[in-house]
C-alpha cells in the first residue's frame, strides 16, 4: 500500500508511489493506494485540486485499488482534525463528500480496464528528485506541452496502447477548475488513431489526429485516460525490465473504498 500526502511538493507521495510498480510487477502482486482526507500535524485538508491529483497520481503509476484515509474522522487524536469525508458528530457530508464521489464514479466506469493494464514507465515534464523525465520521441506521445504534467504508459489486453496524462496543478483552497490546463500532446505517426476513454469533466471520445496534435484541456489534478491503435510492429518501451519475468498481475475487482 502507498501512502500520499498534500504537502505543497508532492515529493512524499511520488517518492512512495514511484518505488512501488517495480516490486509489483515483479512479484506478480497488485499495490493499493490512498488518498488523505484527514489533516493532521503539518498535513493540510486537502482541496478539490490536491484529491484528485492524489489518485489519478496513484492511478498513472498503476495503483489497482483506491482508498482514503479517513472517511470518519478520529475523534480524540491529538494533533488531528475531527472532519473527514463525513463528520463523526452528526454523519453529515463535508465538502469532500461529492468530490470524492465524482473521482469514484470515473475510475469505477473504467475499473475492469484499469485492473488489466500493465504498466511500463510513468515520467513528468517537470520530475521531482528520483522521477524519471519525458524524453520526446521515446513513446508515441513523441512531445507533451504543459505547465506541469505526469504519464503513466501502459500495454492493455487488447493490444491497444494506453497513456493516463495527468495536469499535476493543485493546490490549498483550489479547485480542479482553478488549476486546470491545456495540456498540448504531439503523437507518433506510428499512431492510427486515439481516444479518449475517461475524462473526468471532459467529453471522452475520439480525439483528432488531423494535425497529429491535440490539445486538451485538463482539469487540475486530474487524469484523461487515453487508448491508441499502433502500426503494426510499433511497441512501447518498457521500463520495469522485472516484469519481463512475471505475468500481468491478477488483481480482484477494483475497489474505492
């Protein structure tokens, strides 16, 4: 299980996330990860913007199971807040309440994909120390413009290449809208075609390959998950050589609890 953290950086959650798909694959085990909903010693209570990017940060690194920590609150911890998902006084919903359950009902609507994806490499545009940099050319998204953005490249079962693109804007008080971005992708012409599977706020589809760019607007935090239909013989490269050995893991129904 990996652990995540709202600190400004973000250093804490990539460097726990980041370490985690080698021995995964490897071992043929699935990680789950969570989310902080709780704030507590210097841990702020995270905003719409800081949630997403918590799990769609998990998810780009091949996370095959969702929670959060804590949905009730603890009551009597020295050091932490008593409002979570729900506050323990009376169960009432807090503002967290309907964001996480617009970011459940969209990985949920792909869960049966997400489970059979099999991770090869996840780079930013912009790396935090021990992450690995977007080299353009490397993969058939050949460029990636934007503010600050991370992908998670995966193989699928049905012979499609895969790609969660990730805006890593977020932060204190802010919004997926407030830290949304276009994110411009440049793609391979190894490419035939690409769509948009899930899209949290956007509208999923097929995405035009008429300039062999595109540019998608992305809200903050948040993943668009993207399927493309290679050129015969065109592969992408895999980074986790480890699970060369180990079968795609099998994994139960994914779950976001």
């Amino acid at each position: 299980m990996s652990s995540c953290a709202t600190e400004p950086t973000g250093r804490r959650l990539l460097h726990a996330t980041g370490s985690v798909p080698t021995g995964s694959l490897k071992h043929g085990v699935p990680f789950w990860a969570f989310a902080l909903t709780t704030a507590h010693h210097r841990y702020r209570r995270p905003s719409e913007s800081d949630l997403r990017w918590q799990h769609y940060s998990n998810l780009a690194y091949g996370a095959k199971g969702l929670w959060y920590f804590t949905y009730w609150a603890p009551t009597a911890w020295n050091g932490w807040a008593s409002r979570a998902i729900v506050d323990p006084g009376d169960g009432s919903r807090t503002e967290l309440y309907e964001w996480v359950k617009a970011l459940n009902r969209a990985v949920l609507d792909v869960g049966d994909l997400l489970l059979r994806l099999r991770n090869l490499d996840v780079v930013h545009t912009h790396p935090p120390a021990g992450q690995r940099r977007f080299e353009p050319g490397k993969f058939w998204i050949t460029d990636i413009k934007a503010r600050d953005a991370l992908v998670g490249f995966f193989d699928g079962p049905d012979g499609a290449a895969y790609a969660l693109v990730v805006n890593k804007a977020h932060g204190m008080g802010k919004s997926a809208r407030d830290t949304a971005d276009t994110v411009e992708l440049t793609f391979s012409d190894r490419v035939g075609d690409v769509e948009a599977v899930s899209w949290l706020d956007g509208v999923p589809g097929p995405i035009s390959l008429a300039t062999g760019t595109a540019s998608l607007m992305i809200a903050g935090g948040t993943g668009v998950l993207l399927r493309a239909h290679l050129t015969q013989g065109a592969s992408v490269p895999n980074s986790f050589p480890e699970s060369q050995a180990a079968s795609s893991p099998s994994s139960p129904p994914l779950r976001t609890r």
